[in-house]
C-alpha cells in the first residue's frame, strides 16, 4: 500500500511564495508519475502540475511561469514550488501518484490560503 504524505500548505499574502512537498512510502511501489492537483469548495478537482519519472511535465496555464515541480526520483518525493501566489490560488492542494500498473493514490491534501 503507498502512503503519500504532503507537506507546506499554510497562509501567504498575495505576491507571496510557499514550497509543496509530498513523500511517497510503501514497498514495491512503480511510480510512473506524481504530480499536484487543486481543490475549491464546488468545484472538481483539478490538475496543476505533474511530473513523469522521465521528467516529463503537464501543467495548467494558471500557473504557467509561476509554479514550477520537481521530482527526486531516488526519495520518491515530489515537490511544488509555487510563486507570485494570487487568491484564486487558495485551494485543497493534493498530491497525487501514478504507478506503472495504473494505480492512482492521493494524498490527504493540504491548505493553501492566499490572502492579505
């Protein structure tokens, strides 16, 4: 069974940056790829950014030249380095994994406020 286990969340102001790390644990896990997704209230969640295990990213305009992931593929980590952060950044960030076999996790999330 993988265990991810996020890290980072918090308040920021407007302008701000903050750091987003998750950690995967768990034996025999074949991670394809790990990445970040966003949740508001009434909205479904959606895809911010995710990495391949060969360094291949996806990622959404709202954070284009702003956020930027990165993954040690060693530690089974991965982690999102969010700048210029705007309140319509505030969301439930999760981490979410992807192994080989097609198998997703998620993290338990972790809030992200931007706000003055």
């Amino acid at each position: 069974q993988v265990q991810l286990v996020e890290s980072g969340g918090g308040l920021v102001q407007p302008g701000g940056s903050l750091r987003l790390s998750c950690a995967a644990s768990g034996s025999g896990v074949s991670i394809y790829a790990m990445g970040w997704y966003r949740q508001t209230l009434g909205k479904q969640r959606e895809l911010v950014e995710r990495i391949t295990s060969v360094g291949t990213t996806n990622y959404a305009d709202s954070g284009k030249g702003r956020f930027a992931i990165s993954r040690d593929n060693a530690k089974n980590t991965v982690a999102l380095q969010m700048n210029s952060l705007k309140a319509e950044d505030t969301a439930v960030y999760y981490c979410k994994l992807v192994e080989y076999s097609a198998r997703q996790y998620w993290g338990q999330g972790t809030q992200v406020t931007v706000s003055s």
